[in-house]
C-alpha cells in the first residue's frame, strides 16, 4: 500500500473505459491541483467524442453481461469489491486528500467506509429483487418483473469524490445496470481507482467506466441517447441544466442537490448536544457539505448560552495540513472556490450581523499558498441577508434567535431548499410535530447527519430530485415489466 503525501506528483489520468486506460483524442489536458499548496498534480485527459462513443459502446456491452448474471454471483461481485475497498482504506482517502483538501482525520475514517456500507447494502439487496404474479381467475395470470434500466450515467460533485462514485455505482450495479461515471473536474484522481478495484473484484470490463472531463463531457453524455438514465450530485443551477437537456432524450433523472440547511434549538434542548451538532455539521470538510445545518436558529431564552463557548471552540479547531492528523479545517477545493467563500465571509462582515469568530485567511506563512480560511460564525443574522440565503459551501455558520414555535417554523421552511434539517427539543411533541413540518428529506430530532446506507436521502423542494441510498432508491435505477399469459383462447374480433 502507498500513501501520497503533499508533494506527491502522478503521471497523466486518462479515461477507464472498458477495462482499460484509453488515451484521449480530443488533444485537451486539464490540471489535477493539490488544494493545500495550488501546486500541479498532474495532467488529466479530457475525453474526446471517439472516448464518450466508446464508453456508450462498452457500457451497453457491459450491461448485456452483467445483467444476465445470476443476481447471487453479483452480490458475490460486489462484496469482493467492499473488501478490497476497506483493504485499500487508507490508499484511497489519502488520494481524496491530496485532491480535494479534506482532512486525513475524516477521509480516512469517513468516505471509504461509507461509500463500501452502500455498495455492502446494495450487494445484499441485489438478489431480492423479485417479481410478484396476479391471478386472474379463469383468463390468465401476470408477472411482473423489476428490470434494471441499461447504461446509467452518474456525474458527481467535488466533495466526497469516491464516496460519490461509490453510492451511484453500488446502487446502479447492484440493481444489474452498467455505469458510467464523469467525476468533477477538479477532483479527478479516485474514481478510476475504483474501477480498478471493481474489476479486480470481478465485475466484467466495461460495466464501470470513468470518463474525465469538464461540463462539455457532462453535457455530451447527458444527451447521448445510449444512455438510459442520470444521476447528478452537484449545484442546483447543474441539476436544472442537466434535466433540461435529459429532457431531450426523455432520461430518468435522480438529482442530489444544494442546501441550506436548518438546525433549530429550543430553550429546553440539551445545548450542549445541540452546539456540538451545530458545530461539527457547520466545520465538517470545511463547511463543504450538502447537508450542512448552515442556519442556527436558536430560541431567545438559551441564545446567548448557546453562544458562549463557541468564539474559543472554533478558535481551538486546528487549521492546517490536511496529512496531519490532528488537523480539523483543511484548505478550501480550489482557489475558485476560496475567491466564492471569501466573498461570502466579507459580506457577512458588512451584514450588520455580530462577529462572533472568524472568516480570515490564516496568517501562518506555511499556509500562504494554499485555499484556506478559518471557519466563522456570525450571530444576530436575519432572514435577509445572502449569507444566510445562498449555499455558501465553507466554514460559515449563521445563528439567528426565535421567538415561538410558528415563527421559526415558517422561516426555516422559507428558502427554495429543502435537502436536510434538525430540531433539538426535550419536548417529543413538539420536536415531532415541527420535524413532521420541516419541508426537507432527511430530518433528525436531537442529532444531526446521520445517515447510515438504509435510509434514503435527498432533497425536498430545488434540493433535489429522487432518492440514493436505502431499500426504495432501487425504483430510481429499475422499472417494472408486465408479463401477461394467458390460460384461454383469445376471444374471436367478430
Ligand atoms: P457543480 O454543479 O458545479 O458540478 C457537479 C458536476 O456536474 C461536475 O462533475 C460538473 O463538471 C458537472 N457539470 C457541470 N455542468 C454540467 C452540464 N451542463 N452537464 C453535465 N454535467 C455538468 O457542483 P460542484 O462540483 O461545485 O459541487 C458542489 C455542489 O454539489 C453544491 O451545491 C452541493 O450542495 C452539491 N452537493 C449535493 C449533494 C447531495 O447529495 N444533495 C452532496 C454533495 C454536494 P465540472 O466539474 O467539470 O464542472
């Protein structure tokens, strides 16, 4: 097993298509950036139309194979794939790290394991897929039959890149489509690792392929009508584009999308639970989380306790090399990004809402090239202001105080989101009756985040379209076939 580091460079990333690395023609080469220094990785290969053909073509053929595998032999499939996966543990994260900036301390203990959980879920699920059969006494009987959908294409985000690729993948395959998956552009480097560990495992060639390269990819297989479905995680904005344009071909579409989050904290919640919740699921991945609870709405009695700790909390939370261990906030994705979030930090500053902790870019020397900031909090913030409108995707946690129950409820269903959202109560009747009126998919009363493989997850309102993970989400990637027999003699026209 090799580690990189920081200063690790790696040859030219090319296409996975088929089994086998294919070099592109289409004479365009993008950069792999370490976000810790915006030093160069290495080049990556954006696939050309003869690459977007050929992986239509392989994954067509691969779907004919492994659909017509016996569901048992699939599940077995899969579950080598999980135990490389988990052997590999280390190999993998330590390249996410190297690609996105999230600390070692979480993707090694986080976005493996979780992405192997789903495609373990899936495995086990694979063979029960069955059929039902209607009688239809004196005439005849029905079966019907749960099909998969043929070549899927999954597109994913920048932050979880194997994690990503792995929910698409497990749920798709597990369902016996094949796949082909375009990771983002600035996070390129581990999803062609996975196909490489699905073949080891013994998933025929061409079952899952990596394609590389920017939106012109995405939007070139988005419409090739080889292809049967997609599921894109990625900003609302993409989500509209892409099923516009899904539309043309009529696709299924799955969309996981952006939000902003509630966390609300009553006067009698346990605060101490609630600030740690609100704290990990603001900081996490610096603040790069779909599901993050980015407005605090806390209720006036507790307000200012629930404040308190926080400036000397945050300010404790180590900036740093993301390969240290005891790192907790890398460096942003990209410099893009870090020029989006800084915007952000510098408009909450001029908001009028209270500083409370900070939204700088760290003085150390050593950290100088790279994208960091330090994560922020600002309290007194109200509905109005755009960093507590927009998905800002960084370390900003807005707090607001509230006064009654309705009042909160109705501000924290006012934004076109509805990915996720938390209340933190000792009252069971209330904590229940306001998660059954958060308009959100995923709702935790007194938790936030977690999100083990059997539960489904994805977006209420623009957050989303469809659902991954759990038993339900395999309607998204099947479709049912009606078999009628009959017993009788067709009945005479006339
Ligand atoms: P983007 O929407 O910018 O990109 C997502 C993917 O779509 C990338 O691979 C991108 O390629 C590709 N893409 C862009 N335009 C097109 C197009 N026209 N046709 C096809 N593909 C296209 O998202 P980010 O990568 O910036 O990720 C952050 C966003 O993802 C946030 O909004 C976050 O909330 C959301 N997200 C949602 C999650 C969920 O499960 N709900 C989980 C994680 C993130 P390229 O990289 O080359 O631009």
């Amino acid at each position: 097993m090799s580690l990189v580091d920081a200063n690790t460079t790696l040859p030219t990333q090319r296409s996975f298509i088929g089994g086998r690395y294919v070099e592109s023609t289409s004479g365009e080469c993008f950069d792999a950036v370490y976000p810790g220094t915006n030093r160069k990785i290495c080049d990556v290969e954006q696939a050309g139309e003869r690459e977007i053909e050929l992986a239509v073509e392989s994954a067509t053929a691969g779907f004919h194979e492994w659909s017509a595998m016996p569901a048992l032999e699939r599940q077995r499939v899969l579950l080598r794939a999980v135990a490389i996966l988990r052997e590999r543990n280390d190999e993998l994260a330590y390249l996410d790290t190297l690609d996105t900036g999230k600390p070692v301390a979480e993707t090694t203990t986080e976005d493996v394991v979780t992405g192997a959980d789903v495609i373990e879920f899936y495995a086990g699920i694979a063979q029960t897929l069955h059929g039902e059969t209607i009688d239809f006494p004196g005439h005849g009987f029905a079966r019907m039959k749960r099909e998969p959908l043929g070549v899927c294409l999954g597109i994913g985000a920048w932050n979880y890149p194997i994690q990503i690729a792995m929910w698409k993948s497990g749920l798709a395959l597990a369902c016996g489509n094949s796949m082909i998956f375009k990771p983002a552009e600035v996070t390129p480097l581990s999803a062609t690792r996975l196909a490489e560990i699905y073949l080891e495992a013994g998933v025929p060639a061409g079952v899952f392929n990596v394609v590389h390269g920017d939106a012109r990819v995405g939007q070139a297989l988005v419409e090739h009508p080889g292809i049967a479905k997609v599921s894109l995680t990625g900003e609302v904005g993409t989500g509209k584009v892409v099923m516009a344009n899904a539309a043309q071909t009529l696709k299924k579409v799955t969309l996981e999308l952006g939000g902003k989050s509630p966390i609300i904290v009553f006067d009698d919640a346990d605060i101490d639970s609630a600030r740690n919740a609100a704290l990990t699921n603001n900081f996490y991945s610096t603040g790069q989380v779909c599901s993050n609870g980015t407005r605090v709405f806390v209720q006036r009695g507790v307000y200012e306790s629930f404040l308190e700790p926080i400036a000397e909390r945050v300010a404790a939370l180590k900036v740093g090399d993301p390969f240290e261990p005891d790192t907790m906030i890398g460096p942003l994705v990209s410099a893009e990004h870090h020029r989006k979030v800084m915007h952000y930090m510098t408009s909450a500053k001029a908001s009028g809402a209270r500083h409370v902790v900070g939204g700088d870019v760290p003085d150390d020397p050593a950290l100088a090239d790279g994208n960091y900031v330090t994560p922020a909090v600002f309290a007194d913030a109200t509905d109005d202001m755009e960093f507590v409108t927009d998905e800002v995707f960084g370390p900003l946690m807005a707090v607001l105080p509230f006064d009654t129950e309705d009042e909160v409820l109705a501000r924290a269903n006012n934004t076109p989101y509805g990915l996720s959202g938390a209340v933190f109560s000792s009252d069971f009747a209330r904590a229940n009756r306001v998660a059954n009126a958060l308009q959100a998919g995923s709702v935790w009363i007194n938790d936030y985040g977690t999100l083990p493989a059997s539960l489904p997850f994805g977006g209420y309102k623009q957050s989303g379209v469809g659902r991954e993970n759990g038993a339900n989400a395999i309607e998204h990637y099947t479709q049912v076939k009606v078999i009628y027999s009959s017993l009788v003699e067709h009945p005479r026209y006339m």
